[in-house]
C-alpha cells in the first residue's frame, strides 16, 4: 500500500519560487499498476522523485506499508531505495562500460548478493525481459533502445522491489517498441505483484492502466479507473 | 564485479585519455621522484663531504709549523687551557724533533734541519731511507751554517715526533702493520715508518740510539707515503726532555664534539690562548663552502618534490574532478539504484589509484632516466652560483663577475663538491609509492565525496 498525504515540493526559480507538487494526496494499492498522467512541467517528475526517495518533499508524508519514507534518514533511504524500490529511466541509464549482465548485477552488488546468486538471477531476469544470452554480454552501446530499456526494466526488478517507477519508460522507443515494453512491465505487475507507477504523457498507453493520476500545475486534478 | 574490479574498468574507458592522464601525472610523479632522488644523493654526499672533513683542529705557534717559522712554542698549561674549552673532546700534543746520521754529523757539514735549535737536534745511528736528491741537497745547503754545498755522503735528517697520541701530528692514525703502538707507560719505546725500518734493518724489538739514549723499536708503521714512513714516534715526554723542549709543543691536535661547533672551538681556542698566539687551522672553509653549496641544492630539491608532489596532487584532483563531473548521471543513477555515497566514493578512488600507480611505475621510469642528470645539473648550477663573488665599489647591477673556479676557495669547493651520485633505491620506491597512493586518494576521494553527496533527483530532472 502506497499513501500519499499533502505532499509539497518547491523550488528557486529565477528569483520566483515554484510550487512543483502542491498538497498531492493519493493511495495506491499493492499490485496496482498506475500511470501519472500530465503535461510537461506539471510536477509529474517532481512527484515520481519523491516517491521514490529521490529527493526529499518540503512537507507531506509517503506512507510505504506504514513506513513514512519522507522521516528516514540518508543511510535508510539508501536503503529504502535498493531494497524496495525499482527505477526505469526514459534514457535507460545503464552503465555504458558494464555488460547487459553486469548492469543487472549491480543492484544486486548493493544489497551484498553473493557473485553466483547474483549472475544466476540476472541471466533469468533477462530471459524474462526477453533478451537472448548472446546479447547478455553487450554493452548498452551494442544494444538497440529497446533492448536496453528491458535491461533497464530487468536492473529494476533485481532486488525483487515492491515498487517500480518508471519515468517515460516509452518515450524514447517507436510505437511498436513502446508497446511491448509496456505490455512487459503491465504483465509484471499482474504475474509478481508487483506495484507500479508509470510517468507518461501518451494517454494510450495511461489508458490501459489500472488507475491514472492526472497533475496539472503540481496538483492532483483527476484520479480515474 | 566488485567495486575494486568496477572502479579498475572505469580507469580504461577511454584509452586515448587514460594515456593522457598517465603521461601527464607520470612527468609530475617522475619530477618530484627525482626531486626526492637527487635531495637524497645530495644528502649522501654532505655526509661524505662531513665525514672527510673530520672534527680536527690543528693548533701550531703562531708563524710556526711543523720545523719551520717563528714565533713561541705552545706550552704544556695552554695545552691544559684546550682542554677546557667546550666541545673539546680531545686534544693531543706534539713536538717535533731532528735527528742527524752520526757518520754525516761527524762531517763538517753542519745542517740545521730547517730553523729549529741545535740543542733540540739528536744524533742518532739510523739513516735515513729517502734518498737526498736535487731537492734534498738544495735544501740542505740552503739551511746549512755558513751556506756551504752538502757533501757526496750527505744523509737527510730523519724527522721525529714525541707523542702520547695514536695519531701523527696531521691526525692520521698511525697504520701499525708490526708489532704495536705506543701505550701510556712507554718511555724508551719507538715506533718507526716502514721505509726507516728497511733501510736499517730494524724489527719490532730491535735497537737504535738517539740523543745517546737507546731506543726499542716496539711498532712498524706504514703512513702511505715516503715522507711519513721516515719518521720516527716516541713517548711526549721523552721528546721534550730529550729534544731539550721541555714544557714546549710544537702543536697540537684538538678533536671538537662536532663538526657544526669547529668554528666556534677555533675561535675559543684563539681567544683563550691569546689572539696572535696560536694559528688554529683546519680544511673546513673549503668543505663548509661545499656543504653550504649542497645544502642550497638539498633545499632546491625539497621544494621541487613538494612543488611537484603538489602538482600532481592538483591534476589528480582536476582530473577526478572532471571524470567526476562527466558521470554525475551515473552518479545518481548509481545511488537511485542502491548505492551508497561510501560504495561511490570507493569507486572513484579505485579508479584514481589505478591511474597514479600506472603513472607512478612511468614516474619511475622517467626517475631513472632523468635523477641522475637532474641532481648534477642542480649542483652544477648551485656550485657556479657560490663562485659569483661580489666585486667591491661597483655598482648594483654589476657586482657580481665570474671568476676561475678552480683558482678560488669556491673553486676548491666546486671540486669538493664533485659529482653526485643519484640512484632510486627501496626506500624511495617505498616513498614513491606512498606518495602516489596519497595523491590518488586525496585527489579522487574529495571530487568523488563532493558529487555523491548531490541527491539523485537531479538525474530523474534531468530526463
């Protein structure tokens, strides 16, 4: 259960300050999988940082199974993040000198898996994402935006996280790409329970979520099923 | 992979600028090793130099050395005075004596042995080994009483010294190779030079006569060169009541605690004495000329080290910082994965460490080419700078004038000086190492500490 109550977030800006997430309040439940919909600029970002322990709000709190994220220190939120939370970035941001295999490995390294253990589940995971062995061992620099977005989707689900945000998981992939990388990380959350929320601005894809947020000037306008 | 293998990678992805990285810390590294290894060398030569200087200090009459010149003989009360004077750890006396063949005295060549006093010249049944020559006939008729030329069987006087030292007069410890030294309860005794001995057939407890008194040879010596290995040592006191110089020193030998208070016991001693009464001397001026040369050079080489050892420790941080600077996404990416700022900063330390040590191991190389010439030309320079004498009366801009090096004090300094040796030894490799591994460190862990502490929202922003 994820519960977000009158959570704000501002910044300078020019001399002017800029409400990013203004008094946003909303609850998700384990396994949903949802999508933040809005323009560019609206906060969709902001907010999807602050669920993700990325930044810290000016005020509000993040309720992750009754644990109030925005209350723990550093050294936990280092924590928090490698253990419970997955990330996929519209740029992927894979290590650009490690293997597909190795970028998989190092969340792993983080949370101190052993070398076999590790190599064993990111070579599944990668099964499981689609991508063959042979491409396993490229570098994200031999692999097509696609691929190294499922490598990315792979590296997010390490740590078996019980969050997963992802950031325009699609915007940098053509339509078809774009779906199935969607239609991958849709089936996860029904296959492994797990929660995820997507940042988007394609309301096709939005709508075939379970639930969509839609943010408008840093506030919460809409919430639809 | 683990951190170690992963900062490693990092260091090789980008080969053209790994080599830059490493040839250009590899200069500042094989600089200051370089620094360090002619700082050493020098430092290794100021300890010969100090070593051959010695802390000796030799006290004649003044106008007076050896059997030549004027002036008052020292006495036995200021040979106690030297004693007292701080920083004498020793000194001991000396008085020379003459000693005439029977068969040339019994000639009517009378030779005076330079300026000293009949009364203090023996006779003696030895004759001496060297053999008169040009030189010695020259001498002899020069020095003779009414000028008159020496005679064909014409013998050299042999040279004595009375003695409680093991030493000779110039401080040489006497080189026995027979028999033994003279020891405090001597008074017949006699040590003599090896040649002196050939030439009359003497052996360690063989006999000779001198000032009608008969002497047991007790020791052989060998001083190196024909002159010493003519003379003849015999207990102090024995000398002086022999030789008629009672109470009388021809000089004296005094050992300072160390080489650093010579001057100052020098002018004590002058002081004590009497100024005008002793010339105390010794061939420090010319080696503290060349330590004071060496000891410019060893501080030109301490800043150099550090000067360099800085550099490189800026261009290590300037290069981090950069690299550092160019993966602040993958900095934040790392962290919004689960990696913490300790995990981070290790990688990039990792990743410097790689690059200074293969920087250090090229410094090494260049140290090894380039010491050696580094340290010369450093004392060269050094050297020619002490021989640029200020030229009295003229004006400031023209005060200096170069002068014949070797016609100079300096120049006999420069010679002292020589050629300095450089070579890399263990310790500093060890130094090398250690320097490198600090500069690697401090250099990566400051840019890396600065940037992982940046919060990983920046990343998500950046999208």
């Amino acid at each position: 259960m994820l519960k977000v109550e009158h959570l704000k977030k501002s910044f300078q800006s020019g001399g002017s300050i800029v409400k990013a997430v203004n008094d946003i309040g909303f609850t998700v439940k384990t396994g949903t999988f949802a999508a933040i919909v809005g323009k560019s600029g609206s906060g969709k970002s902001t907010l999807l940082a602050l669920l993700g322990a990325l930044d810290r709000p000016d005020s509000g709190s993040i309720m992750v199974n009754d644990t109030d994220i925005t209350t723990l220190s550093d050294r936990k939120l280092t924590g928090y993040r490698r253990s419970d939370i997955g990330f996929v970035f519209q740029q992927y941001n894979l290590v650009p000198n490690l293997t597909a295999l190795e970028n998989v490995m190092l969340p792993m390294e983080f949370a101190g898996i052993a070398p076999a253990t590790r190599t064993l589940r990111a070579q599944e995971l990668l099964t499981q994402v689609g991508l063959d062995e042979a491409k396993q061992h490229r570098k994200p620099s031999r692999l097509s935006g696609g691929e190294q977005q499922r490598v990315s989707i792979a590296r997010a689900l390490a740590n078996k996280p019980k969050l997963i945000l992802a950031d325009e998981p699609t915007g940098n992939l053509d339509s078809q790409t774009g779906e199935q990388v969607f239609a991958l990380l849709h089936d996860l959350s029904r296959t492994q329970g797990v929660t995820i929320i997507v940042v988007t601005h394609d309301l096709g894809i939005a709508g075939k979520c379970d639930e969509i947020l839609t943010i408008k000037d840093g506030m919460l306008t809409k919430i639809s099923k | 992979m683990s951190v170690v293998v992963r900062g490693a990678k990092n260091a090789f992805r980008n080969w053209l600028r790994t080599g830059a990285v490493v040839l250009i810390l590899a200069i500042g590294i094989g600089l200051s090793l370089s620094m360090l290894v002619a700082k050493q060398a020098v430092e290794a030569r100021m300890s010969d130099l100090k070593s051959q200087v010695g802390t000796k200090l030799t006290v004649n009459p003044a106008g007076a050395q050896g059997m030549q010149g004027g002036g008052e003989p020292l006495t036995n009360d200021q040979l106690a005075a030297i004693k007292t004077v701080a920083h004498v750890s020793q000194a001991d006396a000396s008085v020379n004596f003459t000693l005439r063949n029977q068969d040339s005295s019994s000639n009517n060549f009378s030779f005076r042995g330079g300026q000293q006093s009949d009364a203090s010249v023996g006779i003696t049944n030895l004759q001496s080994s060297i053999d008169p020559g040009t030189l010695g006939r020259r001498f002899a008729s020069s020095t003779s009483n009414d000028g008159t030329a020496a005679p064909a069987n014409f013998s050299l006087p042999i040279r004595g010294i009375g003695t409680n030292s093991s030493a000779d007069e110039q401080g040489n410890v006497y080189k026995i190779t027979s028999g033994r030294a003279l020891v405090g309860n001597d008074t017949t005794s006699a040590i003599i030079g090896s040649d002196l001995a050939t030439k009359n057939n003497l052996k360690v407890g063989s006999t000779f006569i001198a000032y009608d008194t008969t002497f047991t040879v007790v020791g052989i010596f060998d001083q190196g060169t024909k002159f010493a290995n003519d003379t003849i040592a015999i207990p102090l006191a024995q000398a002086q009541q022999l030789s008629g110089q009672t109470n009388e020193l021809s000089s004296v030998l005094v050992t300072v605690d160390s080489i650093e208070n010579l001057n100052n016991v020098s002018d004590a001693i002058k002081a004590k004495l009497g100024n005008g009464k002793v010339d105390v001397t010794s061939s420090q001026q010319n080696i503290q000329t060349a330590i004071d040369s060496l000891q410019s050079v060893q501080q030109v080489s301490l800043i150099g080290f550090i000067a360099a050892l800085v550099a490189a420790a800026i261009i290590t941080f300037l290069i981090m910082l950069v690299i550092v600077r160019e993966r602040r996404r993958e900095i934040g990416v790392l962290k919004a994965i689960g990696g913490s700022n300790r995990t981070i900063v290790a990688q990039f330390v990792v990743e410097a460490l790689v690059l200074v040590i293969l920087a250090t191991v090229v410094g090494m190389g260049i140290t090894l080419v380039s010491s050696n010439s580094i340290a010369n030309a450093l004392v060269s320079n050094s050297s020619t700078l002490q021989t640029q004498t200020p030229m009295p009366g003229q004006g400031r801009a023209q005060r200096t004038f170069r002068v014949d090096a070797s016609a100079t004090p300096f120049g006999r300094a420069t010679s002292l000086v020589g050629q300095v040796t450089a070579s890399v030894g263990p310790m500093t490799l060890l130094w090398g190492v250690l320097a490198a591994l600090g500069i690697a460190v401090v250099g990566s862990a400051v840019p890396a500490w600065l940037i992982s502490r940046v919060r990983p929202a920046e990343v998500m922003r950046g999208e």
